[in-house]
C-alpha cells in the first residue's frame, strides 16, 4: 500500500509534469493570452486529478503566466498597458543590478567569455536582421527561427544575472525573461515575425559587453538601462495593435 510520503512524491511529480506542459503551451502561444482554464477539463485532458493540476495553476500564477479573475477563474495572462509597463520596470531593475554585479563580482575569465558571447549573439542578430527582408519563409520555419533568437538572447542576459551568486535573483530574473517570452510569441504571430532580436542595432550587445567589461559599476548600469529600454515604446505599441485584433 502506498505510503502518504510516496502519494505525495507521486503528487509532486504529476504537478511538475502538468506545469511545464502548460508553460510550455502558454510560451508558444498555443494557450493565448485570456485563454480560460478550466481545471475539470485540463484534468481529464492531461489525465489527472485535479489536486495536482491545481498545484501546477498555482505556480504558474506565482510567475505571472496565469492570472486569477472574479467570475472567471483561472486564465492565461492578459497583457494590458499596466501589466506590459510593470514587467518594462521591473525588467529595468533587475538587468541594471545584473549588470552592475558582473562588472564587479565576474572573473577576469567570465569577462572574456561574456564578450565572445556578445560578438556571436550580434552575428546572428545581424543575420536575421538580413533575413528578416527575405520572403518565401514558411510560418513554421519563422516560428523556429523566433525561438533559437530569443533562446540565445535570454541565455546570454541571463548569464550576466548569474554572476551574482544569489539563487532568488536568478530566479526572479529567469521568471520575467519567461513572461517576456510569451509577450513576444503573442504580438510577433505573422504580422511582426521578426520583431526582437533582428531589431537589434549593430554591436549592441557588444557595446554592453564592453561597458560592463569596463568594471565601473556606474557605466555597466547606464549601458544596460539604455539597452533594456530600447523598443520599449515599439512593444507597447505593437501590444496594443494586436489586442485590438483579438
């Protein structure tokens, strides 16, 4: 007979599992923003109870992916001006102290390969960037292409948070890279299939590179809030276009 301990071992599992299903159908916009989420109907449908199902809502919603709503219930995140220019500040705050411990705290060795990460992260910015004009790209394959960019863009940001040390951080600087992941999946579609990195300027990651490999605190902040806050406008407006298509 099972034991409580290993019933809630099994738990645990079938919750983690459930989580990063939805995330995953959430992050690619299989599950739209405001996509109701019905917990008898996503139980039956990932085979399920509903306890773990309700687990996995739970911490989705701790990560801003889901939200809970009077007379609704659960529902994929709505993207709104208040919540695009809340994750836009918060972005800014935690990419700025980011940049501003690596300049202090990263090796001499971390500093090098930080800065062969920017020149290969803005060789491939600048292909798609070329690519971005060509036609003939099937959606699929512009799909594919969207993921690879912001998966290299976000484990190059992500690399500069881990210099600190400090896990909560870490944490907190992943989860927002992830709602920045759903937003882009969201107003990009077929309309904007290479907004993001192929926006880039030339060297800019680079350029932040070199800031933050100055090891001036001060100068690694400016560089960084100049970087995070470029298309800041353009993503609120491309926002609001697409929720006025829906």
């Amino acid at each position: 007979m099972p034991t409580p301990e290993t019933r809630d071992n099994a738990r645990e599992t079938l919750a983690a599992s459930a989580y990063l299903q939805l995330r995953g159908r959430i992050l690619n916009g299989e599950l739209a923003p405001g996509t109701r989420l019905v917990r008898r109907a996503l139980a039956r449908e990932l085979e399920i109870s509903p306890i773990p199902l309700t687990e996995a809502l739970i911490r989705l919603e701790m990560e801003g992916l889901v939200e809970n709503e009077p007379m609704v219930g659960a529902r994929v995140k709505v993207w709104t001006p208040a919540a695009l220019r809340a994750d836009q500040v918060l972005r800014e705050a935690l990419e700025c102290q980011a940049a501003r411990m690596y300049a202090e705290m990263a090796s001499d060795e971390e500093m090098v390969d930080l800065l062969a990460e920017a020149r290969k992260l803005d060789a491939f910015a600048a292909r798609e960037k070329k690519r971005a004009g060509q036609a003939g790209a099937s959606p699929k394959n512009l799909l594919l292409r969207r993921k690879k960019a912001f998966e290299q863009h976000m484990a190059f940001h992500l690399r500069i948070g881990a210099c600190s040390g400090f896990e909560p951080f870490q944490e907190q600087l992943e989860t927002l890279w992830r709602r920045h992941s759903m937003l882009l999946t969201w107003i990009g579609g077929s309309r904007e299939p290479h907004w993001g990195i192929a926006d880039a300027r030339p060297g800019w990651h680079l350029q932040l590179a070199e800031a933050i490999a100055t090891r001036d605190r001060d100068v690694a902040e400016r560089v960084m809030r100049k970087h995070v806050c470029h298309g800041q406008q353009r993503a609120l407006d491309l926002a609001m276009r697409r929720q006025a298509r829906t």
